[in-house]
C-alpha cells in the first residue's frame, strides 16, 4: 500500500511548501490505512504550509469504534441525548519511566476520592516514549496499562481525556515526551535551567524543536512529524472501542523553537504555518482509524502564562475542543503572591474564547493552579464559571519533574498512600471541590460560587438549535457534601428538585413550559 510522499519546503524566505501525497487504499504492516504525507514548510515571510495528505481506507472501512462520550454541537460539548456536559476534573501524569500513572501509586482509592468530591474528568497524562520507544515500535503494554487507569475512573464515572504530554521536549533535555531516538540537538549543548528555563537558554532544547516542526528525518529515514502521527493512530486505533475515553489531545503546550521571539512580538507565522498545519495532520491521523471520538488541541506554552493571544488557523474537524492552560504569572514568579491573578486571567480567557467563539468549539481550561495559593486557584476557577466552561486542574499529585511548584502543586502529596488526613491538601479541595451543572438540559446561561452560595441559570433550549428539551427534563449538579456538611436548600424556579434531599447530584427536572430554569444552593 503507497505511502503519500511529504510534500517539498519552499525557500527559507518565500513560498508555498508542497502539498503532501494522498495515501493509497488498503491496509500497511500494521493492519491499518496508509497515512497521506506532511505538507511541506512554508517560506518565513510569505507562502502557506502544505497541506496534508489524505489517509487511505481500509477495504471493510473502519470498524471496531464506539460513540462518543461527547460531541461538539454548536459551540458546547454535548452526549448521546444532545445534553450539554460540564467537566471538573485534575491532570494525572507520570513523566518519568515507565510513563504509567499506576507506576505512581495512582490507583482505586484516588478514583474514588475524585468522584466523592464531585470530580467527573481525568486529564491523563500518555508519553511519545512510552508509546514508541524505538522507531515504529508501539508498545503495546504500556497502551493496556494506560487502558486499566481508563477502567479504574470509569468505574468511578470519571471519563479520561488522553493527553499527549510533553515538557521541554524529551527526558533526554530535561523533561518528558519524546523518546531518544527522536530528538535531534545538531551536537548542540543542552543548557538545563529548568522549566521553563530550558526553553529560553538551551540551543539543545530549540534545535530539537526546529528539528520536529521541520519534519527532518528520525534515524530510519522517517520524518519526525510522521512518525508522531503514526504513533498517533496507533494509540486511537488502541482506544477506539473505549467508552470511558473522551477524547485525544494532539500535543501539550507545544514550544515555537525559534520562532519563540517572533511570537511573542505578534508575529503569527508559527501559529498559523507551522502548527495548525501539524493539528491538521495529526487529526487526520486519529482519523483515519477513529472518526467519532473528540479531538482536543491548543496554544503554545507561551499562551500558558502570558495573557497573549493566539494566532492558530482553523483545525479542519467538526469535533474538536480548543484546550487551554491558564497560570498566574505573579504567583508563578512570587508563590506566595496572588495579586493580579484576576487580571490575568480576564485576559487569558478573553483571547482564548475569542478563538473558540470565532471557530464555533468549546473550549476547556485544561490546566491551571500548580499551586497551594488558593486565591492563585480560585482566580482561574471563576473566570472558568463566567464563562461557562470545564476545567482540570493541575495536579492531582506531586512529585512533578517539571513544574515551577512540584510540591506546592499536590492535591495528594503521596499516592502510594491513601488520601486521607495530612496525604491530603484539604483547602485546596475545599476551592476545588464547588458545586456545579454536570449534565444540562438546555443551554446554561450563568453560574457562580461565591459564599457558599451556588446560583445556576440555564435554558431548555437544545445546543444544535433544534428546539426545546421537553417538559421533565433532567439536569444534574454536583453538590458536593464537603461543602455542605450540614446539609442545603434549593429554590428553583421554572423546575423542581427530583433528587432525595442533601443528595451529592441534585437533580432538577423541568416544568411545563418553562424557557428559563433558575437554581439556588445554599446551606441549610
């Protein structure tokens, strides 16, 4: 089965990179559909990237997938019944071999305590490394040992988001990612100051990513980017006929190389030239063995913690989510410091939901806090309300090899330990763990936390416009007991309460003719 060809780089200055070649039919050595070839790069001043080539099919077509936990409709995550879905949730991942959350210590009892404190989502973390540790070698394994972490929180009715995590690039420079024989430094030094200092000191660590984004060639002759993606369908291939997995996230905070200065002048040539194109092709990779399952994707890691605005073009999928990462400059710099978080994150919400508004897809604050500044949290988590968004927190746990606050970070300091008692960071779960809208149906409209007090509005329209929920529609909220230990009382106008009372998910149905459902939460 043909192979596309990459498509060829323009010049270093001017012009359009080539398109790659579309892949022919039938099924490669692995028993999976050929993948079209990477566009070419395009000149620094002036040209488009290359667009991808297409995958080839499979003579029986793709089989063996599962329907979505949940789909885009019309700007909002929905599920099977065209219900809007809200996460909160916390990122699990091991960085360091062998790349397995259990190997942490990560296990049942973690599960269990994320879902008794209202949490529905995992942000798990999967490593190029462990998926590929020698060229065109998946291993298998690791993809099962991840696939039973997947079960362990579904069987707590926590859905996994699998996200391919990467700090300063590789373990080889520092950090997590790719594996060794995928990281090509041109015999320059690697400075090691740290993360984020690598990124700016080490001519290694952006030789390597220049390397990647060029597309140069692994030791076997096979580009870099191509074998990302190839790896990349393995793993959805893998995952496919999960139910519990959400969806794929292409990249974590991906870094600009040199192009680093030019993007934080405004410049959009790595954005739009270099790393759209690559969502593009990594798309079309997950695609061509798993059409159903969302796609997550996101900025640069300069958008992480500068309240910059992106310049990413258009990922060509119906089913995508716009993943972005909030953290508070002053606090990452002064710990113990919180002023200007709001500030900060007004802005960084601003720009990214001015991307996913103008592209019609949710967006997903996938990571903020990495911090015990409480008032550092909260300031993400009430800009994550205003604008009726999901979040996870970074992190579950400790112990981070690249963070600039491995300890301070926890929620659980020791996983080989159960969460109870001082194993447990109780104000921090405490702001955490607030009350609010898992399963709506309609559209939500607002809702805050503040003072003890959850206020909740929402529609009964459907998100894809198609009319309204009928009268007796179920909505479901998290109401955590720790938050209300001694119980609560709800008013709800244009519906009523359906669930026992005190229950931790308060369910409200609709009334006849109600256009507008309004909710109250407050201790009793």
């Amino acid at each position: 089965v043909a192979v596309g060809g990459d498509g060829g780089a323009a010049g270093w200055l001017f012009g359009n990179g080539g398109h790659g070649g579309d892949a022919g039919d039938g099924a490669t050595l692995a028993g999976l559909p050929a993948l079209g070839g990477v566009g070419g790069v395009a000149g620094l001043l002036y040209g488009t990237h290359g667009d991808v080539g297409h995958y080839g099919a499979l003579p029986g077509g793709i089989t063996g997938t599962v329907a979505p936990v949940v789909e885009v409709s019309n700007g909002w995550l929905t599920n099977a019944d065209g219900q809007v879905v809200m996460w909160h949730g916390l990122n699990q991942v091991y960085k360091i071999a062998p790349y397995e959350p259990s190997a942490g210590g990560f296990s049942d009892d973690d599960a269990a305590f994320l879902a008794a404190n209202g949490f529905n989502a995992v942000r798990l973390g999967v490593i190029w490394a462990g998926v590929e540790p020698e060229p065109g070698v998946i291993d298998y394994n690791y993809l099962a040992s991840l696939q039973q972490t997947v079960q362990m929180l579904a069987n707590h009715n926590i859905v996994a988001i699998l996200d391919m995590h990467q700090d300063l690039y590789s373990g080889s420079l520092g950090g997590d990612g790719a594996p060794d024989w995928a990281v090509l430094t041109g015999g320059l030094p690697n400075i090691e100051a740290g993360f984020p200092g690598s990124y700016f000191v080490s001519p290694a660590q952006n030789y390597a990513w220049d390397a990647f984004w060029a597309n140069d060639k692994a030791p076997d002759g096979i580009g870099l980017q191509n074998h990302y993606g190839l790896m990349w369908q393995a793993v959805a291939n893998y995952f496919k006929g999960d139910p519990n997995v959400a969806g794929y996230e292409i990249m974590n905070e991906p870094w600009s190389g040199t192009h680093t200065l030019g993007s934080l002048l405004g410049n959009p040539y790595f954005d739009s030239q270099q790393l759209t194109p690559f969502y593009n092709q990594i798309t079309e990779a997950i695609r061509s063995v798993d059409p159903n399952k969302t796609v997550f994707f996101g900025p640069t890691t300069l958008e992480a913690s500068l309240p910059v605005p992106n310049h990413l073009g258009t990922v060509d999928d119906d089913n995508t989510v716009f993943s972005f990462h909030h953290y508070c400059m002053v606090n990452a710099l002064f710990p113990t410091l919180s002023f200007g978080c709001d500030w900060n994150a007004d802005l960084s919400f601003g720009f990214a939901m001015d991307y996913a508004q103008e592209h019609n897809i949710p967006a997903l604050l996938s990571e903020f806090g990495a911090t015990n500044n409480i008032p550092a949290i909260t300031a993400g988590m009430n800009a994550a309300n205003q604008h009726l968004i999901g979040w996870t927190e970074w992190a579950y746990t400790g112990g981070d090899i690249t963070s600039t606050s491995p300890n301070d970070q926890a929620l659980v300091y020791d996983l080989t330990k159960a969460p109870v008692g001082d194993n447990v960071n109780w104000d921090k779960l405490d702001a955490l763990s607030q009350p609010y809208p898992q399963v709506i149906s309609g559209i939500p409209t607002s809702w805050s936390f503040s003072g003890g007090v959850f206020s909740f509005t929402y529609s009964t329209d459907q998100a894809d416009g198609t009319g309204a929920f009928a009268a007796g529609s179920q909505t479901t909220i998290s109401v955590p007991t720790s938050q209300y230990p001694n119980g609560y009382t709800v008013n709800v106008t244009g519906g009523h309460v359906t669930s026992s009372p005190n229950a931790p998910v308060l369910t409200i149905a609709s009334d006849s003719d109600a256009a507008t459902i309004k909710v109250t939460v407050r201790a009793s």
